[in-house]
C-alpha cells in the first residue's frame, strides 16, 4: 500500500468513527427538486384524474409517489457513500417510515373523500400531510425553513377545510373556491420545495 493509499485509509477510518452513524442525517437537497416536481403534477392531474375515475387517479398517485421514493433512495444512497455509511441512518429510517405512512394513508383517503364526490377537499388534505412530514423534517435537520414551510401548510389546510363548510359544490373542478385551493397547492407543494433546495444547495 502507497503512502497515499494509507493516508486515504486513515482519514476513512477517522471519518467513520467520528460520525455517530445512528443519530447523523446526511440529507440530498436534490430530492426537494423531485418532490416539487411531484407535487406540481399532483396538484394539476390527481384532482382530475380522481374526478373522472378514482381508479386512476388513485393508480396514479400511487405510482408517482412511489417513483419518487424510489428516487429519493438512490439519492440518499449516493449522499450516504460520501459518508462511508453502508445503510440508513436511524433518523433517515425514522424519516422515510413517516412520510411513507403519511402518504399511502393520504393516497387511500383521497380516494374515499373522492368516492364521496368531494375534489375540492383533497387540495387540503394533501397539504396538511405534507404539513406534518415537514415539521418533523425540520425539527430532525433543524433548519427552521422547513418548519416554516410546515406552518404554512398545515395552517392553509385547515383555512381551505373551514371555508370548505360554507361551500356547497365541492365536486366542482372549475369553481373560484377550486382554482384558489389549487394554486395554494402549487405553491407550497410545487414552487416552495424547490424554492428551498436551490437555497440550501446555495448555503452548503
């Protein structure tokens, strides 16, 4: 073994053992890219696609969310090898059952509020999900924007739930009340992720 290759050897092994392995959460922001994106398409087809067949909107759902999964584990993976770290973290662990379970439990309920006839509900439910998913992932990273964004969302949902109460279409796809519940989706599902990941990658 070269002097080089030794030296390279030690610094790994220093490395290792300096990060706690259980507790570090090494997180790509290219993932926050995936996830607006993401939320953008649902924003503009779920509803439509949930209206005409809950089938396929449900189908749809499903298979975009879990292809974004699938993406965000190549990214974690690939931000984990700089790390040395062969697997998950326990808080990357604990991150990913969360927003998994928040999302299949989204995606089905979606699908009963929708059987109900209701379209305009879903713009909030998936809001206020993603709320929760963010204030855990701001509270693990401990980057306040993330909370920010949480309160903000959560907050939005339960406004867009309250006037929900007063409207009385909310089957309707080209309602104002419709067209407003979207473009806050957009905006805080769509635009403000990505938002975030090009600032982060900024600050890094």
């Amino acid at each position: 073994m070269s002097d080089k290759e030794e030296a390279l050897a030690h610094l790994s092994a220093i490395k290792s053992a300096l990060i706690d392995k259980d507790t570090f959460f090494p997180y790509n922001y290219n993932a926050l890219l995936i996830w607006g994106v993401i939320g953008t398409v649902m924003t503009f087809m779920m509803p439509v696609l949930m209206k005409s067949s809950i089938v396929n909107g449900t189908i749809f759902s499903l298979v975009l969310i879990t292809l974004g999964f699938i993406v965000e584990g190549f990214l974690t993976k690939k931000i984990n090898e700089d790390y040395d770290i062969d697997s998950c973290t326990k808080k990357q662990r604990f991150i990913a059952t969360i927003y998994t379970m928040l999302t299949f439990f989204a995606i089905v309920l979606s699908a009963l509020i929708a059987k109900q006839g209701m379209i305009v509900p879903l713009f909030a439910l998936w809001l206020f999900m993603c709320g929760i998913g963010d204030f855990v992932l701001g509270y693990v990273l401990n980057i306040r924007i993330f909370t920010l964004l949480a309160y903000c969302s959560t907050l939005s949902a339960v406004v867009l739930l309250i006037v929900s109460l007063f409207v009385e279409n909310l089957s309707s796809i080209e309602s104002v009340f419709f067209y407003i519940s979207q473009a806050v989706s957009f905006l805080l599902l769509g635009v403000a992720p990505i938002m975030i990941s090009r600032k982060l990658k900024e600050n890094q």
